[in-house]
C-alpha cells in the first residue's frame, strides 16, 4: 500500500482575534487513505471545526503573549490535502 503524505493546515485565534496560520504533515501511523484519514480526523474534532493541536503531536502556534484566563489551546482546521 503507498504511503500517504498527509498536510494539516490550522488557525490559532488569540483573544484579541489576532491569527496565527500554521502548516505540518501529521502522523498516518495506519497508513489510511486519504478519505478514511480526513473522516477519522474530523470525528475527532470539537464540534467538528476545533481541535487541541498537542493531542495529535502537532505545535500549537503561540504568541509571544499569552493570558491562561483569555485565550486557550483550541486550533481551527483550515484543510487537509495529501501529497504524494
């Protein structure tokens, strides 16, 4: 079965609305199609947009700024696309 090179883009929104864009490549350990990938992954998401980057050994982008009482660890996924 061919290896899939799975790419996650995600938005940090801070409290103030200020926005920090992120990219990676996230693990497919099972080696998922792309499709049986992107319905696992969406299953998992917080009302099916949010998702707490560290739960899936991605970085969360941070500010240099940080209030625990106004913002939070919450990304928003933008898309998944595959690359071979």
């Amino acid at each position: 079965m061919k290896k899939h090179k799975i790419i996650i883009e995600y938005l940090y929104r801070d409290a103030g609305n200020y926005k920090l864009f992120e990219e990676a490549e996230i693990a497919n350990p099972k080696n998922l199609t792309f499709h049986e990938f992107q319905r696992w992954f969406k299953s998992l998401l917080i009302d099916g947009l949010y998702f707490v980057p560290h739960d899936f050994g991605l970085v969360k982008p941070q500010f240099p700024t940080y209030n625990p009482e106004l913002d939070h660890d919450w990304c928003e996924l933008i898309p998944l696309r595959e690359e071979n």
